[in-house]
C-alpha cells in the first residue's frame, strides 16, 4: 500500500503540540528531521489523504493547548511514498538513553545493571515517556536529586517511566501513579511488568482530587495550562517536594505566579533543557 506524508516546516519549540495536533487529526505516526535557524521539519503519515481542514483545526487547538501562536507552523504539503517496515527501522534508530544514574532502553536491547546503574527498559507504544524527551529527562535528574523519602505520587504516568524509577529507588516505597488515559496507563502496567517492579507501584485512570492520598515527592510531567489549574490541589497532596514538568522556557513566570497565589512563599528551583524547563517546590 501507498502511504500519504503530510510535511510541516515547524518552530522547535512547537514539536510536541504539533505530533499531538497531527495525531489528532489521524495521523498513524510522525517523524522528525532536525533543521536550522529554529525549525524543524514534522513529516505525518497518513492511510489516506489527509483532509486539510481538520489537519489545520486540529493543529491550531494544539497550538492553542500549549500557548504558542498559529505561525509556529510555517508550511504544509503532501506527498505520496511507498510502504516500508516502519516498526523494524524505528527498533533499529532507538538507543538507550542516560540520564543521570537511569537507562532507559527498550526491552529488545539488552543493558546490564551495573553497581550505581539503574536500567528501566520502556515499551512506549502511544504513551508519552521513552526519556527521550526533555520533559521527562528534567523529571528523572529532579528524582534522581530529590527522591529521598517513603512515597511518590506520578500524576500522568504515561509509560509510567517516573514511577518505575522511583520503584527501582526505593524497594519499600508506597508509589501511587495515575492518568487520564486508560490505554497510558495499560502500556505504564504492562512496562512496570517488563522491570519487575509492578507489585510496588499502584497504577489507577484518573486524576487527583481532595481524596488524593498526600505523598513525600509528587511529579507531574504535563503541560502548563494543565498545571495551572491543578495547582492547588498538587500542592495539597505535597508533603515534601512537587516536581513540575511540561512547562516551555516562556511559560514559566505564568506557572510560578500561580504557584505563588497558591501560596508558595519561597524561592523555586529552576531546571532546563533547550526549550523545556522543570520546578520544584
């Protein structure tokens, strides 16, 4: 079969909004070329034609969710391109990934865990956390850093790459995921199998509310309209530490008033990595 690529000439800062928005208009996958002065090149694949209409709605909500403008997509075509054997040439372009004490690696690739070495092997399918990303390499180096007492709570697990490394940590830790995605918290389940550490970790669909169990470190790798308007309750489950995470280089001063009007009186450590930064309060 003939597939129908959708090529988008994006900003940088936009990738992540963009594969979602394409996702969401139908897309079976997205691939992403590296380019230059700040942009890079989104290509989308699609069974059949893509409609334009509803590929551009859903990329301006996209864009919208995440607080950037319309004009960080510049261009748009469609081209024709024959079938390949897309899972064995993704398997092969995917290597394990440092960050800090962890691994992350697939579970078709093999590491040894060595003394200081923690590997957490991930099975991604469509949830969002492989540690390749920046949001989530930020969270593992504030885990890494922070994760020193008996419970965590990982507000949108994802593949659950937060709470298997804190499970890996800390044997006896009382470690609570969740997320508003069923099917993300199924691949989160099967990937705590794969590292043996599913009989530590509770995995629930959902979000935090008032009846939330309070935890010693709590992250949440979203994105920050979302941590806007959960802030308070975060806060409320917080014992120790909250680590914030999803939040672009220019969102941080709108999440840090709102941590303050929430009532944080302190100063916040800032972490970042290109475009992405992380806070910890």
């Amino acid at each position: 079969m003939e597939w129908h690529a959708l090529d988008l000439e994006v900003e940088t800062a936009a990738r992540e909004a963009v594969e979602y928005g394409l996702m969401e208009a139908g897309a079976e996958g997205t691939e992403t070329i590296d380019g230059t002065a700040g942009l890079i090149q989104v290509t989308a694949y699609f069974q059949s034609i893509p409609e334009r209409e509803l590929v551009r709605y859903q990329l301006a909500e996209a864009l919208r969710v995440y607080g950037l403008p319309s004009s960080s997509v510049r261009e748009m075509t469609v081209r024709t391109v024959p079938d390949r054997d897309w899972l064995a040439e993704w398997k092969e372009s995917w290597q394990p990934v440092n960050v800090g004490r962890f691994v992350i690696t697939p579970p078709w690739i093999e590491v040894p865990e060595t003394e200081g070495r923690l590997v957490i092997a991930i099975e991604p399918g469509m949830a969002f956390g492989t540690g390749t990303h920046e949001t989530t390499r930020l969270c593992l180096a504030a885990l890494e850093n922070h994760f020193t007492g008996n419970s965590l709570l990982d507000v949108g697990t994802g593949t659950g790459i937060l709470a298997i490394a804190a499970a890996k940590m800390n044997a006896t830790a009382r470690i609570h995921a969740c997320d508003t995605d069923a099917e993300a918290v199924a691949i989160a389940i099967e990937n705590a199998r794969i590292n043996k550490v599913a009989d530590r970790i509770t995995f629930t669909v959902g979000s935090i509310n008032d009846e939330t169990a309070s935890a010693d470190l709590v992250c949440a790798n979203l994105t920050a309209d979302v941590i806007i308007q959960l802030a308070p309750t975060l806060l409320q489950v917080t014992c120790g530490r909250l680590i914030l995470s999803g939040i672009l280089v220019e969102q941080v001063t709108a999440v840090a008033d709102r941590l303050f009007e929430c009532g944080v009186s302190h100063e916040l450590e800032k972490l970042y990595d290109g475009e992405w930064a992380a806070l910890i309060v």
